[in-house]
C-alpha cells in the first residue's frame, strides 16, 4: 500500500462518500475508486483461502521436485556425469526461484 493509496482510504472513511473523498483528494472520482478497488483485491487475495491452498500445494509439489532432483544430482555426481550434475543445479536453482516467488 503506498501513502498515496492510504490517504485515499482515510479520505473515503472520512468523508464517506467518493465524490467528496476525491475532491478532497484533487483526483477525479473514477482514480479515487479504481485506486480502493485495487486496495480491496489485493487484500481479497492475501486472505483467500482457495488461493493460499493451492499455493501450499504447489509448493509441495515443488519441494518433492527438488528433492527428487536432487538425489538425481547426487547419482549422476557419484557417476562422475558432470554434464547432468549441471544441468541438474541449473534445474534445482530454478526450482527453488519457483518457490521463492510461492513464497512472497
């Protein structure tokens, strides 16, 4: 949320109606309510349960992935295949960028 979008809300709350919030604000109506709708969606998402499921599963799946790959890499290191380790810490690396973002 940035200060501007925060003194849209206090803005709203105040006046408690968006015509009078946005000329208090010396935007027009429509910036003032796509601005909240944006603020509403962004915290509908951080809350919705559907989506925080589906983000834990495919974080298990992405967990089982690296560590199969990771035992992949330790086979084809004790192989001596180091082509496949490679390939494989560039597959792990990005796996767990995968994950990282999950995670945000």
């Amino acid at each position: 949320m940035t200060l501007t979008e925060l003194k849209y809300i206090v803005a709203v709350a105040r006046e408690r109606h968006f015509g009078k919030a946005a000329d208090a604000c010396f935007v027009s109506q429509p910036t003032l309510s796509v601005a909240v709708k944006k603020l509403e969606d962004d915290a509908w998402s951080a809350a919705d349960p559907e989506k925080q499921a589906r983000q834990e599963g495919l974080a298990g799946a992405i967990e089982e992935k690296i560590s199969k790959l990771e035992s992949e890499k330790s086979a084809a290191s004790t192989a001596g295949d180091k082509k496949k380790v490679a390939e494989l810490e560039e597959a792990i690396s990005t796996q767990k960028s995968w994950l990282a973002v999950l995670a945000k």
